[in-house]
C-alpha cells in the first residue's frame, strides 16, 4: 500500500516539477459563496488548459452532507480549519503532503504545522481573517468594542441584531462574552447560552449564509455578525458600516483547500494547490475575497485598499482567540443548539 502511495505521489510530482503546461481533463471546486476570484479561475485554465468549474454552499452543513458519502465528484473543497480534524478522522479527505507540493515555502512559518493538521499532509491553507461584527455608525455612536453591543445591546441601541448561520461561530463568540470556557459541553454551559439568545428574543435575525458582502450592504439590522473580508467589502459600498474589534476577544480563524475522498482529477488539484501558492496568484484571490492569505512575498501584489482596511489591519491592541479544533461533538452540540434557535428566526 506504501509502495503504491509512493507511486502515485511521484508522478503527480513529476508532473508538477516538470511544469505540463496543458494538463487534461477537468477540476471541479466546492467553495464557501462569493469566495472563488474568478480571474485566479482564467489563470489557471490558460496555462494548464484544465477545465474548471466552480460550486457554492452556505454553511458547513451543507458541505459535510456533500462528502459524507464519498461521492461528491469534487476535487478539492474549501472548509474551514476546525473542521479538517474530523474530515480526516471520517476519511472524507485523502492525503495531499502539501510539504511536498511545489510552492510550500513561500507559505508562511506562522500557518505550517498547525494544530488540526501538524504534519501538512492534508490541507494547505487558503484565507485567515476574523469573526467579529459591523455596526451601522450612522445608527449607533456608541462603543462598539466590546461584544455587549450583540449580546447585550444598550439601551440606547434600537433595532434587529443580525447573525450567522454558522453555530459554531455563534455559539464560540456567545461563550465568550459570557466568560465561559471554549469547547465545553457541559450542560449548564449551554444553558446559559440559550438564555443569553432568549433575551434577544424577537429582535434577532439570521443571514442564509449565501452572498454575505450583499447582505451586509442591505441588511437593516444595525449590529450584525460578520467576517472581516465581508465586512470590508460592504463597507466600500456602505460607509456607515464599521468592524469591532471587542475587547473580550475577536475570533481568528483560517480556511483551508483539501481534496475529498474520490475525487477523480486528484492531478489538477494537486496541480490548483500549487498555482494557488504563487505570490501574485495569491495576492488575486486576497484582492478578489477581501481576506488575507498565508503566501508570504503577495503583499507587493495586493491592491492599496486591503493594505489599509480597518477590518484587515489587526490593531495591535486587539486580543485574538484562535479557533479551536474542537471534537466533532461539540460542534455537533453547538450547531445543533444554534440551529434550533435560528429555524424560528426570520431571515434578512
């Protein structure tokens, strides 16, 4: 089996190395709406001559029904990094040794040999931002750094509060500001998290997960959980908008391309993961999503406007909480207490 594994990553290296510049056959992606540049899409497709072709999903939920059966036909898919222990532990992926992959050293020493993937033998990285929310200035000047504005909002703050779908993310920043451990399951903990969103009863909405930047621009809740990347795009068409950095914590979070179990064009993922470590290739797709990435020399080629965004530029002040990889079980636990909560709220 060694030997046949051997094998097999040898000539998809060799074919790597050797540069084949009109690869054949198709590559097929599965990733997060609105997260794919569509011009990093053409560079690939000019200089292999592989045929791409680019689906979308929501939340976690849908991508995990998708390879949970091994059938999927995709070739490489876009998680996020919390999730790969278990895709790895339910062989739905398959080894890629990234380490070995043309292009691993302009990857960042900070985001190599990270904990839900220590040996890099299957994800390579592909954005990191933060999870915290934006406010609408011209309808709250208060503070907004601290994360009592979404979940205990002052007095003074009318109008709905708007969260993600993802109840991982929910329930992780919920725990937070209540000052309860992260990954727990206990009982009592989760408890009090669903009193906390009982006392948002009838002000909270829920986005459906599907162009996010849109849904910001057009949102009316004013306080509203948000990615960072999304966030700064919706600012460009929203001025008003503006991202907290709460003193509690900001989540820090990375998402990452690996290739499923079956996936029939292994060779053009390998081949994609490769194209995607390139400095400027990189710097494409940080220019297209709003989010940064871990290939280190693509700052020469990102655009002026995401050197300087708020939401980008961490301040130097800001406590950061990296997500945890937590057991499955607890995010099961906690996509299950958010999503019972979310079924009853209206979607904007």
């Amino acid at each position: 089996m060694k030997a046949a594994w051997a094998i097999l990553m040898a000539g998809a290296l060799a074919m790597l190395a050797a540069g084949d510049a009109r690869a054949a056959g198709k590559l097929r992606i599965f990733n997060w709406d609105e997260y794919t540049a569509p011009a990093l899409i053409e560079a690939f497709q000019r200089e292999t001559g592989v045929e791409v072709s680019v689906d979308t999903y929501g939340t976690y939920d849908e991508l995990y029904e998708k390879l949970r059966d091994g059938t999927s036909g995709y070739d490489l898919v876009v998680p996020a990094q919390s999730a790969v222990p278990r895709l790895i532990a339910e062989k739905l992926i398959q080894r890629i040794d990234a380490f070995a992959l043309p292009g691993y050293d302009n990857i960042e020493d900070i985001w190599r040999h990270q904990h839900y993937d220590p040996g890099d033998e299957y994800s390579q990285p592909w954005h990191w931002g933060t999870t915290s929310f934006v406010v609408d200035r011209a309808r709250w000047q208060g503070d907004i750094d601290t994360l009592a504005v979404l979940f205990d909002p002052p007095a003074g703050l009318k109008g709905k509060i708007g969260m993600l779908a993802e109840g991982d993310e929910v329930v992780t920043m919920a725990l937070r500001h209540l000052g309860l451990p992260a990954c727990t399951r206990a009982k009592a903990d989760l408890d009090k998290v669903r009193a906390l969103f009982g006392k948002l009863a009838g002000r909270m909405v829920v986005s459906d997960g599907n162009d996010p930047v849109e849904h910001l621009v057009k949102s009316d809740a004013v306080v509203h959980m948000a990615w960072n990347g999304d966030a700064m795009m919706a600012r460009a068409r929203r001025p008003s908008l503006a991202y907290a950095f709460p003193r509690e914590g900001v989540t820090v979070w990375s998402d990452v391309m690996v290739v499923p179990v079956g996936a029939p064009n292994r060779a053009n993922a390998l081949s994609f993961l490769s194209f995607a470590l390139r400095p400027e290739n990189a710097a494409m797709q940080s220019n297209y999503s709003g989010y940064a990435n871990a290939v280190r020399g693509s700052d020469a080629h990102l655009d002026a406007a995401m050197k300087s965004a708020p939401e980008i530029i961490v301040p130097s002040s800001a406590k950061l909480d990296f997500m945890r990889a937590c057991p499955s079980a607890v995010f099961d636990a906690y996509r299950a207490l958010w999503n019972g909560i979310a079924a009853k709220l209206p979607r904007s």
